[in-house]
C-alpha cells in the first residue's frame, strides 16, 4: 500500500505505523556512539519488542535485554542470541529455561542469588552473574518511574554487599534514569563510583541500564561518549553494557485514529476515536504526559471551549479515557483522521484488550514509501487471552 506520510488518508483502520527510515537513523546514531565509547549498547525489550523488525536491528547490535522468561525466549528464538536478562524475582519454574536463553543473568538481592545461581550455573555454565545495585541516587521525578525512590523493590544498597563478592559475580547492573540526558548521567556516575568503586576491581562488567535517551535531538551525545570514555580511563577492565528502551524507537512512528463521534458538555467538545489512551496508550495516563498531535496544538485546559478545539476521547468505558484541549487548524468531522506523534516505544508492549475494544493493526512503512500490515488482530486474539 503507497502512502501519503503526512495525512495517513486512505487508512481506515487504527494502525501503529514504524517507519524504517527513522528507525535506521536511531540505529545508525546508537551504533556510532558504541564504537566511540567501547561500550555495548543492547534493546530493552521492555520497551519495544516487535520482532519481525529484528533482522534490521542485527545490522547494528548483538544483544538484547530481557525482564523475563518471554523476553529471553524471544531474543534467544527470533533475534539469535542469549539475552541479558534481570528480573525482580526469578521463581523455581522458570529459572531452568531463563538460565538457557541467557548470556548474563542479574539477581536483584542476595537471597535470590543464594537461591538460583548454582542452578542457573548447571543449566549453563557459561552465564555470566551479576547483582542489581541501587546508589540512592536518580534525578527521576515521577515516581512511578524512579527505581532509586524510598522503598524501592530495586537492588541492593552498598551497606548490604559484602567487602567479598560471592566468586561467581562478575558484574553489577545499575538502572537509575528515564528518558535521561547525559547531564544526569555524569551527575548519577558520580554517585555510582561513590557507592561502589570499591568492589571495582572484583568485576568484569557493568551495565548502566536504559533511560540514555541519547536519540533526542537535544540530547549531548558528546557528553556521553566523553563520560563513558572517562569511566574506561579510570576502570580499563570493566566491560561497559547500556540498554535503552526508548532511545531505539524514539521518534520512529505514530499511532494512526479515526473520529467516530464528537459529543459537547457544559462547551467542551470531545472527539471520540477509534482508540484508546488506557488501551493503547497507557503512559500518557500513567506517566501522564499529553502526546503530540498531528496538526494541533495543546492548549491550557481553560481554553478548551476556543474555536476548532477538542478533547480527545477514547473508546472504552473508563471515565478518564480522555486528554487534552487540543485546537486543530480546521473543524473536526466524523471520519477525520488523527494522528498520535512517537507512539512506537512502550506502546505496542503495554497495549491491552480491555473492554474487547479492537486494538490497531501493526505496520511497517519501508524506507520506499510501502506500507506492510505486520500484524492485524480480531475477535479470536480477544477470545484467546481469556482461554
């Protein structure tokens, strides 16, 4: 199917679109900046796991990150390589086949590697162990995304470690960013040396976890790759390891929908969509944040009742399924297409069918303008999720 990009017109049916062109460009800029640092930089499938793009992403990385058994089994099966895998909790069921699909697995507390590590070291004995550490330190401010908050069920604090680590932990894996600059970056490593230098030279690796959203525009990369060159100055033995979930599918495609209605109360008129913010957009209502809208500009929440300006409605039956007052250049119609902006990261992987609404197609628009439908999904995918 051609395609005019700008309008998505001639689709009638809600569809994530992933455009290879973007895509190629986040990964051709993250490549570069693993050669630059030495540093490996691996997908977080938490973020996006749509894995009938892999054979593109091989051209430019070797690994990927996993947060469980599905995610391990989907590297090690469709992307060709053992994952590094951290999970809160690894259970006797799993572990055996988690210890398979898996290059390095990372524990999150001591009692879970007493527990698990010589098992995980019969099934493979070439996995490289780790532990989860929490410097106590992120500049993350929604706390729905600060693994360092008080209380946190994330990693070990310094206090806790003893002076000998146990002789099968190789490395330590330490996540403290979402959708981070390098600015925060050299401010956090600060506090990581601070913390945990000292059981340095015990390691072969570290991994500074996701949230290096180095594809932003205003993002200094040259600030990272100086960072990272000056942690290998210092540690010259340690293998570097960052896993980015958003950085790879930043900015790679939208979310296309469709006006079925447009209902007014007390002056505000909300255009109700063949889509769903708690469906198919759950971080906009989770983080919250009000995605960019093709075409529209957001307005203060006073404004709503001003000229060509709606709120935006999904289609279940929750109250709080809507966003916005958005102004639009022109007058909404019934049929109007609306497009949702960087909708591919942490979408696709969190969407769910509640309600049995019906969740958008998943396509792929090729660097020639073609649009391939990757994934369409109907009554029996609903069915099948209550089987």
């Amino acid at each position: 199917m051609d395609l005019n990009v700008k309008t998505f017109e001639g689709i009638d049916f809600p569809a994530y679109i992933l455009e290879e062109t973007k895509l190629r460009r986040n990964l051709e800029l993250i490549a570069n900046v693993a050669r630059a640092a030495d540093v490996e930089i691996i997908l977080a499938f938490k973020a996006f796991a749509l894995w009938k793009t892999f054979p593109i992403f091989k051209e430019y990385i070797g690994s990927i990150t996993a947060s469980s058994l599905s995610e391990a089994k989907l590297a090690f099966e469709e992307f060709g390589a053992p994952a590094h895998t951290f999970s809160p909790a690894y259970t006797e069921v799993e572990i055996d086949e988690i210890s398979h699909c898996s290059s390095h697995i990372t524990f999150n507390s001591l009692g879970q590697f007493e527990r698990f590590h010589e098992k995980v070291k019969c099934v493979n004995a070439n996995v490289s162990c780790g532990l989860r550490v929490n410097p106590e330190y992120s500049e993350v401010e929604t706390m729905l995304y600060n693994p360092c908050a008080p209380g946190t069920r994330f990693g070990i604090t310094a206090d806790k470690l003893p002076e000998n680590l146990p002789h099968c932990i190789e490395g330590f894996h330490c996540h403290c960013h979402c959708e981070s600059g390098a600015d925060v970056f050299k401010r956090t490593l600060e506090h990581i040396e601070g913390k945990f230098s000292r059981w340095f030279p015990q390691l072969k690796w570290i991994n500074f976890g996701g949230g290096h959203l180095m594809t932003r525009d205003d993002y200094d990369v040259q600030l990272l790759v100086d960072t990272l060159n000056g942690f290998h100055a210092r540690y010259p033995h340690l293998r570097v390891i960052l896993e980015p979930g958003s950085a790879f599918a930043w900015q790679t495609g939208c979310l296309v929908s469709h006006v079925v209605d447009i209902v007014e109360d007390k002056g505000i008129k909300t255009a109700i969509l063949d889509v769903s913010f708690t469906c198919h957009m759950p971080d906009c209502l989770e983080m919250p944040y009000h995605p960019v809208v093709r075409g529209a500009n957001l307005l203060p929440l006073e404004e709503a009742t001003a000229p060509n300006t709606y709120r935006l409605g999904g289609n279940s039956c929750l109250a709080g399924d809507f966003m916005g007052a958005w102004m639009f250049e022109r007058k909404l119609n019934i049929g109007d297409t609306v497009v949702f902006e960087d909708m591919i990261h942490y979408t696709t992987v969190k969407t769910n069918m509640f309600n049995g609404i019906s969740h958008p197609a998943i396509c792929f628009l090729d660097s020639d303008g073609k649009l391939e439908i990757l994934r369409s999904f109907g009554y029996e995918d609903y069915k099948n999720r209550m089987d």
